[in-house]
C-alpha cells in the first residue's frame, strides 16, 4: 500500500453551488472514476496536512517539538474509498459546527488530504474511522506481537473489501500499520464498538480516556467486520487477535452484508442475503473474558484460538422479503432496508431480560412495525441509509442521484429532497453519511463523484 500526499489535480474539488436549496453545495470527482461505496466521518478534528514528516508515527520526542514541520488544523475529516483508492477529505465552514465553535460562518468547503493506494484488484467496499488518542495499553518494553500502538494521536483508519484483508491505516503517520487476516471473502461492512459504550477492562471507559489517564482500555480497538463467508469476525485492532466469529448452526446462510453497534455497545445487529436480520451479544462473561485478555500481549497466546459463537440471540425474517443489504439502530429498535423501495422501523418481540423467545415458542422470530418509509427509484442492493448521531434524521441516496431526509420526530412530516446537479448525470447513491454535527450529508456515487448537502 502507497501512501500519496496531496495533489492539485485531478483529486481538487469542483464547488458546484446549486441554483436551488435542494442541490449540492459543492461536488467533487475522485481519481478513478469508479464507484465509491463508502463514507465515514473520523471523530478527530485535528489531522496534520503532510503526514510524511511523522514517518514512524510514535516517536515522543517528534511530538513535543515545538518546530514541527507538518501542519495541523481545527477541522472535520472523513474517508471515502472505491476501487484500490481511499482518500481522506478536510471539510471547513458549515454554520452548524462554526457556531457550536464560536468561529463566524463561512461557506462550506472541501480539501483532499491523503490518498492511500491499495494493491492492484483490490476493491475497498468499506471504510470505518475508530479509536482515540489517548488510550495505552502495553508497556515500552513490551514489543512483542503484531498490532497497533496505543500511544497514536488520532482515529484509526479500516479499509476492507474484495481482498478479503482488512487494513488499519494511521492517518496521523501516513502509513499502514496492520494486516488483519481470517476471512475467506469479501468484507462488506465494518464497524468499531462505540467508545465508552462497554466496560470491557471492568471500568467506565469515556472519563478516563478523555482525560488522558493511561489506565488500560481495549474498547477503542475493537472491530466487527461481516464478509461473504457468512460469518461476523470480531477483532482485537491493537494486537491483531481475532477474538470471536459469530457464523454456524444459527449463523447467516448466505452473504453477511450489514451489521451495526447498539449505542451502549453491549450487542450488534446483522442482515445478510438470506433475509434475515440477527442480534447478537457482546456482554456475555466469556467475550468479556477474552476482550480483556486480547489486550494483553503476553496472553496473546492464549486467544489465538478464535471462540465461535452460532447462536444469536434473536433472528427473524419478518423484517424484509429480499437482501437485508443496510440495518441500523435506533436506539433499541432497528431500521433496516432491502431492495423493495422500503425502509422499515422496527422493534424486535424479546422476553425477559432482552432475550428472545424460545425457538420452540410461537413468535420466537416476531416483530412489532413501527414506521414505513417509501423509496423511489431505490430497487438495487448495497445502497446505505444513515441515521444522525443525534437519532433525530435517516437519509438515503437512490439510483437517479437523490437523496432523501426524513425526521424521526415527526412522522407526518414529508422528506426533504436534495437532488444532484443533472447536468453531471444520474448514478446510483452508494452511501448517504451524516457528519457527527448533523449539518452535512456526504453522498458517494457509482460515478466517482461525492456529493457534500449542507442541511
């Protein structure tokens, strides 16, 4: 994998401000020209602009330097990919995040950063910023293993896709810092455990790392990855053990090619090509077990064995009538799509306690409907709706170039419609991604061109 600082052309962007409220606000066509499946926003705000000059990515003494060669800036970042091209975009302006930063408004605008080339072939579908800064988990003297350093400065970067490999780049350094290898084929979709939702290492995890005590902390390395081999894997990022694979006798049949976090962490949602969405849990005693043990290197040993977990602890297909390709949390409940021009909220039947019903019981699998939100246009797979950090938004592209907003808050209020320019041409929206503020979609198309919507 190559790393390319950035370029004037052809990465720059094309502000193409919309003659309607409706539009875009600006546009930008990325290299290749091929689809872009994909879009995350990082949680770091500060990201230096020439990350060469940091070369080894953890050297102390370069971080207190005071005349430090590369750049750094109070701004937004996030990732896309497609094909074997990630690149990392800087947004500035927008008069949501200015405000809530006492900086006075300005337009919205977009700079590459970094580019990461992969091997030739390679086809990332996926891409997902996770970690934090201030998290420590070995010794100096402990150099033993693979993985990621605890020490670094920002969130982590995974790629994944056709290659079946899943890369953790460190932006900061401009470099690819580790290989994490087990599944048998693609990689569709990933998702880091939201920090501070679990108590893995036995603490509340958010104050600490916030305030940058070092105590120990696995749960901004821990990575759920679902792939065509019909299985979940879950990862330990800072030492490279895959802890659990969740696939077997209750497992998907077919192609794994959504999943989600719980806001508080303590399980996930999946929807594959067999139709059905499952719920798994992440707070049993022997994950929780090997989670703790993962971050310890002089263990590592011992968790090489990867534990399989087959059965969820709730399945249905009630849900949806074809490919379960995009689910999503709302809280408890779940918002999953399909290829039938419909997106469904919903809320899974559980018995005491939050487990499901029995198999052998009537309505093990139930669901109870809540909200129908009608496509248009939207009859193809692998197409991502997004819901806002602050649960209040759902967005979704579909395949003429639209994406629609609806509010969760009040459901007789029709979507908003922002529109690409047609003077580009209609493509199919791959991924509609919120920024964490809320005030910015990023769209990515099939044509290579990503859309920025200032709400």
């Amino acid at each position: 994998m190559s790393f390319s600082p950035p370029q004037p052309h052809p990465f720059d962007f094309d502000p193409q401000v919309s003659s309607t409220t409706k539009g875009p606000t600006l546009s930008f066509t990325t290299l290749h020209k091929r689809p872009i499946y994909c879009c995350s926003f990082s949680a770091s705000l500060i990201l230096p602009t020439d990350p060469q000059h940091q070369s080894d990515g953890g050297d102390d003494d370069d971080d207190k330097s005071s005349d430090a060669p590369h750049e750094s800036r109070f701004s937004r970042y996030f990732a896309v990919c497609g094909q074997n091209v990630a690149s990392i975009y800087r947004v500035d302006g927008g008069a949501a995040f200015e405000s809530s930063s006492h900086a006075s408004p300005s337009p919205l605008s977009s700079t590459l950063v970094q580019t990461y080339t992969g091997s030739k072939g390679e086809d990332w579908y996926c891409c997902s910023f996770g970690g934090l800064v201030s998290s420590f988990i070995h010794s100096d003297n402990d150099k033993s293993g693979t993985g990621v350093d605890g020490r670094r400065k920002g969130q982590l970067l995974a790629l994944a896709g056709a290659g079946r490999c899943i890369s953790i780049i460190d932006p900061y350094a401009g470099k690819l810092v580790a290989s994490l290898i087990g599944h048998g084929d693609e990689i569709y979709e990933m998702m880091f455990v939201p920090i501070g939702a679990t108590n893995f290492s036995g603490r509340e995890m958010t104050g600490d790392v916030l305030e940058g005590n070092p105590k120990p902390c696995v749960d901004d390395f821990l990575l759920l990855s679902a792939s065509k081999d019909e299985s979940i894997r879950f990862w330990n990022v800072q030492t490279g053990a895959c802890l659990l694979m969740f696939a077997g006798d209750r497992g998907h049949r077919e192609s794994v090619l959504s999943i989600d976090v719980h806001p508080l962490g303590h399980s996930f949602v999946s929807g594959g090509m067999d139709t059905t969405i499952k719920l798994w849990r992440l707070e049993d005693d022997a994950v929780v077990r090997d989670v703790v043990a993962s971050s310890d290197k002089s263990m590592i040993t011992d968790i090489r064995r990867t534990t399989q977990i087959q059965l969820p602890y709730f399945s249905t297909n009630h849900a949806q009538t074809d490919y379960a390709d995009c689910v999503r949390f709302l809280g408890d409940c779940i918002v999953s799509k399909s290829i039938a021009n419909i997106i469904l909220l919903w809320k899974p039947v559980l018995g005491e306690g939050g487990r499901a019903a029995r198999a052998c019981e009537k309505n093990s699998d139930a669901i109870i409907p809540l909200r129908e939100f009608v496509l248009s246009n939207c009859d193809v797979w692998f197409v991502r709706h997004s819901i806002s950090d602050d649960m209040k938004s759902l967005a979704v592209g579909n395949k003429q170039g639209v994406v629609k907003v609806w509010s969760f808050e009040d459901p007789l209020e029709p979507p908003k419609t922002f529109a690409a320019s047609v003077t580009v041409g209609k493509s199919v929206i791959r991924s509609s991604c919120f920024s964490r503020e809320g005030d910015i979609i990023v769209a990515t198309c099939d044509n290579g061109i990503c859309w920025l919507y200032e709400r």
